[in-house]
C-alpha cells in the first residue's frame, strides 16, 4: 500500500471522508439524545394527565 502525500487529492478526500463519518456520529447521538428527551417529556405529560385526570375532587373547595 502506498502512502499517500499530505497534500494529494486522495489524503484530501480521506480527510473529508473521515470529518464526515465523525459528523454523521454526532449528529446520530444528538438525535438519540433528543428522542429519548422528547420520549420523557411525553411520559411526564401522560403521567401529570392522569394524575389530573385521577385527581379527588370531592375535597376541594373552590371560592367564589
């Protein structure tokens, strides 16, 4: 295997390749970070819904 010149069209197309790859990576962790915190807060709606929805309200006076 030859080694390529630093300064070649090929060492020029592996680099961006590789920023690329390293690009693709990133992006695919920030879309997992944001589904599972979109996931979260949809549970924590579900969660107060029913609680608001299960919510005694036999005891509560309202004023007017």
């Amino acid at each position: 295997m030859k080694k390529e010149n630093k300064n070649s069209p090929e060492a020029d197309t592996l680099k961006l390749i590789h920023e690329l790859e390293a690009h693709r990576i990133e992006l695919e962790m920030q879309n997992e970070e944001m589904h599972n915190e979109e996931l979260e807060r949809f549970n924590d709606l579900t969660v107060g819904r029913e609680l608001k929805m299960n919510w005694p309200t036999e005891n509560v006076q309202r004023k007017g």
